[in-house]
C-alpha cells in the first residue's frame, strides 16, 4: 500500500493533528516565522503520527490527547533532523534546501532547539506529564545513540552488538515513543502501554535497517547513495560482511573507506564486497525478524482485529518502502 493509502482510514484525524501542528509552529518572530513555514512545507511522509494514531485507535477513539502526542513526537523528529543536517552538513532534505543550506548552522540549531522547547511547553501546559516523561526519555536515547555512532566511527571498530545498541537508542526509541504515546493516549493500562512501546521498538530496529539497505543501493534508483560510506558510518550489511571477509581484505576496505572523496568506484567496490559476503542478505533477514517480533507482540494485544491490520500494514509500509 501507498502512505497515501494508508492515511485514508484517518484523514480526518490527521487534519485536525496538522491543524495542532501548525499552531505549535507560529511565533511573532519575522526570521523564525519565515523558517518554520518553510519547515512546514517540507511536509514527510508523517510515519511517526501516523504510528502515534493508529495505536491510540487500537484501545479507543483518537481525541486530543492523541493529538498533542502525535505533535510532540513530530516537533521532536522535526527538531533531530534539523540537527542532523548540520552535523551531517547535509544541503538537502526530502528535495529542499535544509535550514543550514539557507540559514547557516547557528540559525539551524536555534530553530531545533526552538521546536523541541515547544513540544515540551505543550506538554507542560496540558499537563501531559506522562507523555513528557515518554519524549523526554526519547530525546536522551537519541542523545546517547547519536554520540555512541560518532565515537565508534572514528575507530572503525562497531560490532553486531554495539551496532544494535546504537539503533535501539537513535532510531527504535522515537518509534517507540510514538506507540507509547499514542496507547497512552486511549488507555490507563501501563502493561499495555508497555507492550506498545516494545512493538514501536521493535519497528524501528527494522525501520534503520530499511534505511541502512539504502544506502548500498537497496533503493527507488537503484544506485547507492554512500551517504553512511562518506560519514564513516559501520551499519548492518558492511559489519556483517567484516565478520565474513579475512582480516586482510577487512583492512583493505577500511582503507577505502577511511580514504578521501566518495567516488562512484569507491562506493562500487565497497558495494561489492558487501554483496560478496551476504550483507545484503542478512541485513534483509534481520530486518524481517524485527518485523515478525513486533506482529507477535500486536497479536498478543486484545484489540479489534482491523485496527491490528493498519499497523500491520504500516508496518509493511516501514520496511518495502524504496525511499
């Protein structure tokens, strides 16, 4: 199914959650009114709210506790990328020009400092203290993630484990977050809560794999990206593929990696080397045991069967998805 598709169960819900959003955006500033509308025009697919939703509807009707959560989320997610272009110093985000492209790397980190204070300010107002606790938690986990990935690329040293940590905490807990929310949202029962976050956990540990194929060419064009290659970044298929490979070709590739410039015969030949040594593969194989583990936990939930059915079609969505 398409994102499209996906949203239409909820298309009235997700147009009063863009209403909240936007007014979550607006200040009297001139400067940051004109970035914020510009963020808002970048609109992404809203995998995040849509995961906050549909697990709300899994225990009751989405109301506006379900729409302040699936706003914090989204001003928390909106703030992280803002950071990541500029610690990526990265010009470009889904076909814009990134805030740092526009604003320079000062402004940028104001902006996202500026969303993520405003996701905290509309909890704090409403009182939703449980769901503070749930983002902030989130932000610490993103927080560590983020600073354990820099430090294990500068020594090239990340193994299966590590890297599973790494993710579980930059990437699997936002997701987790939003499921928490979203159950929190339609339902006192903190087991059930509890098993909502697991389930969000779970789907992001898939979703990064998803987005780690990616780069190695596992995509809409078909063409690697060497994104993860250029940063130095040791993901899923190229830490399987060391485990695989004699030392000496292990070295050699760190060589490459490590070397200057991200030419379309370094990423090929590094390409390669994963592809000789079943990365892709397993990197696939993972990915679809997270998926499995979290369609385990959402059988185990006692709720209608057809609202199982959309998160287990957005999940799907999650990890077929080509961009």
């Amino acid at each position: 199914m398409s994102i499209n598709e996906l949203k239409i169960p909820i298309e009235k819900e997700l147009k009063a959650f863009e209403f909240m959003f936007k007014q979550s955006m607006k200040t009297r500033l001139p400067l940051l009114n004109t970035i914020l509308s510009y963020i808002i025009k970048q609109k992404g697919k809203q995998i995040r709210p849509l995961f906050v939703m549909y697990a709300a509807k899994l225990f009751g009707d989405i109301n506006i506790r379900t729409y302040r959560g699936a706003s914090l989320v989204e001003l928390l997610h909106t703030a992280s990328l803002v950071h990541d272009d500029v610690v990526d110093d990265s010009f470009q985000r889904r076909g814009f020009w990134s805030i740092n492209a526009l604003w320079k790397n000062k402004i940028s980190v104001l902006v996202g400092d500026y969303l993520l204070s405003q996701g905290l300010l509309l909890a704090v107002e409403h009182r939703d203290f449980d769901m503070l606790e749930i983002l902030s938690t989130a932000v610490k986990d993103m927080s560590e993630g983020e600073l354990q990935q820099l430090e294990r690329s500068r020594f090239m040293n990340v193994t299966e484990d590590a890297y599973f940590h790494i993710i579980k905490q930059k990437t699997a807990s936002l997701f987790a977050c939003c499921c928490e929310i979203g159950a929190a949202s339609t339902t006192l029962d903190t087991e059930l809560q509890k098993h909502m976050r697991n389930f969000g956990e779970q789907v992001g540990l898939a979703f990064q794999i998803r987005d780690d194929l990616f780069d190695f060419g596992d995509n809409k064009t078909g063409k690697p990206s060497g994104i993860d290659i250029k940063g130095r970044k040791l993901t899923l298929p190229i830490i399987h593929a060391f485990s695989k490979a004699s030392n000496r070709d292990v070295q050699k590739i760190k060589k490459l990696i490590r070397s200057e410039g991200n030419n379309e015969q370094k990423i090929k030949d590094i390409v390669s080397f994963i592809t000789a040594h079943g990365g892709m593969s397993y990197s696939r194989g993972k990915m679809e045991e997270f998926r499995d583990r979290a369609f385990e936990i959402l059988e185990s939930i006692p709720a209608e069967k057809h609202h199982k059915q959309s998160l287990q079609k957005l999940v799907n969505f999650v990890i077929e998805r080509t961009q």
